[in-house]
C-alpha cells in the first residue's frame, strides 16, 4: 500500500475548471489524506449564512476573489486545530502571492513546510467546457458533469441523492472573469514555487482517470 502518501503537504494550482477538486477527492478518498478546498468551505458558509458566508458571498457570486485576509483566517484556524492530519491537500488555496506567503511562514513556524505544489494545466476552450457543464451536490460536493462524468440518476447525486445543482459562478461570462483572475492573481504562484523547487506542472487534458494517474506517477516519482 502508498501509505506514505497520506503524510503528503501539497497544493493544488490550476485555472478554474481544471479538475482540482475531483483529482483532490481522489486522492483523498483513495489515500486517506484530508481534502481542504476554500471553495467548498466558503460555499458552505454562504449557504448557512455565517458570518463568514455574508462577507464572501458577493465576492463569489461575481468572480472576484475573497479578500485576503479573510480567506488565510479560515486557513490558519484549519492548519492550527490539533486535530489537523499531519497530510492534507489544499484545493484552491493559495490564489495570490499574499497567501502563499503567509502559508509558507505558517508551516515554517509549526516546522512542517509543504513537500510539493501540483499545478494542472489545460487550454481555456477545455476549461470553459468542463465549467459550463459542471453540476455539484450541494450537499456532500461530489462533482459532476452533464457530458464528462454524469450522475447514474440524471440530476441526482450517486453518494447522498441529493438534487445537484449548477454553481452561481459557473455561468459562462463569471467563467471567463475568473480565468482572467487566475492569469494576473495566481498564475504568478508558479514562478513562486518553482523557485523554491517544489513545483510539478500536471497535464490535466484527457480523461478523469488519465489525470489522476499522471498525478500518482508525479508524487511516486518524487517521494
Ligand atoms: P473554487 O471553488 O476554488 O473554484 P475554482 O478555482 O474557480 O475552481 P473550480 O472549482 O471551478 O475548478 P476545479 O479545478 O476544482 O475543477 P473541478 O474538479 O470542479 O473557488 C470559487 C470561488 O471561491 C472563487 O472564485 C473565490 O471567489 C472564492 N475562493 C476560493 N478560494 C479562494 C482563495 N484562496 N482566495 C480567495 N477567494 C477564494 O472540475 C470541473 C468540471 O470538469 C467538473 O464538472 C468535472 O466533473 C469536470 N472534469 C474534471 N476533470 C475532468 C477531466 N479530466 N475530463 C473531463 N472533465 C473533467
Ligand atoms: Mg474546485
Ligand atoms: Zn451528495
């Protein structure tokens, strides 16, 4: 058995759209480790009304990335609870230098820095056609989509039968304002940690199932 892989300390980058989230659910379903995604965190919070919810929800809903400050709070309480597994995947976040930064002097100071950033790549028609045809659990966040990866009940989902749900920022003109957030705010992450020689560039064309091997072939060969 991998078991190594579940003390893994990695980030996953890549544009909207790219598979973060359904490869991050692999890999932890598959390999027991922890699956952080702020999207998912931020969701639920606007879906419950917290506190957190009302700040972020209009920021969401239009494309714009949650402020900064906002988002490395929710980070540091995850990373800092005791209960936190000592291997995790973080989808989604880092989304600017500002983040990044304050995540590397996070890990350093607890003196467990992140082994790799995983960073997965695909040209934008590829992306906005997984988007817009993107359907999620509202529920469980299973992820779905109508062509690429469909329920085995139409709109309904394998894990909990919970009616799925096209997400508010999946519409086409939102997609295409997040793409261009990505290029001038997170696209520069991957000079970032390349610099710091922990960058591996996954190709994320071709099915679900080819990506998530070349993913495992990548941390195979590095660990
Ligand atoms: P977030 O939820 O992180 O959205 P995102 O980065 O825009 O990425 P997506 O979830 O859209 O794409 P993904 O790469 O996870 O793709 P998926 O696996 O779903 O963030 C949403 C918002 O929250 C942000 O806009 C911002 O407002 C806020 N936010 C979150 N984090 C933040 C942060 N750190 N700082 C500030 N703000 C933050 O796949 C997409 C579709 O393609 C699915 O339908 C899937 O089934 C399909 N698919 C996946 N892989 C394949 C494949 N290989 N072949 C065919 N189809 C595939
Ligand atoms: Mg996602
Ligand atoms: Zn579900």
């Amino acid at each position: 058995m991998d078991n190594w892989i579940n003390t893994l300390r990695l980030v996953f980058l890549g544009p909207p759209g790219v598979g973060k989230g359904t490869q991050a659910l692999m890999l932890a379903e598959g390999y027991s480790l922890m699956k952080i995604s702020t999207g998912d965190i931020l969701r639920e919070a606007v879906s419950r009304e917290t506190p957190l919810g009302l700040q972020a929800k209009a920021f969401m809903e239009s494309g714009r990335l949650v402020p900064d400050g906002v988002i490395i709070g929710v980070i540091r309480e995850r990373l800092s609870s005791p209960d936190c597994p000592s291997g995790y995947v973080l989808d989604g976040f880092p989304r600017t230098l500002g983040q990044a930064e304050a995540l590397s002097k996070m890990l350093e100071a607890q003196g467990t820095p992140l082994h790799r950033a995983i960073s997965f790549e695909a040209p934008e028609e590829e992306l906005i056609r997984r988007l817009t045809g993107r359907r999620s659990c509202p529920r469980c966040q299973r992820i779905y989509h109508l062509y690429f990866h469909p329920p085995q009940q139409k709109d309904q989902c394998d894990v909990c039968g919970e009616a799925l749900i096209q997400r508010e920022d999946d519409r086409e003109e939102t997609v295409r304002k997040r793409l261009r957030i990505y290029e001038t705010e997170t696209a520069p992450l991957l000079k970032f940690y390349g610099e710091q020689k922990i960058l591996s560039k996954i190709d994320g064309r071709g099915s679900i199932e080819e990506v998530f091997k070349r993913l495992l072939q990548v941390l195979k060969d590095r660990f």
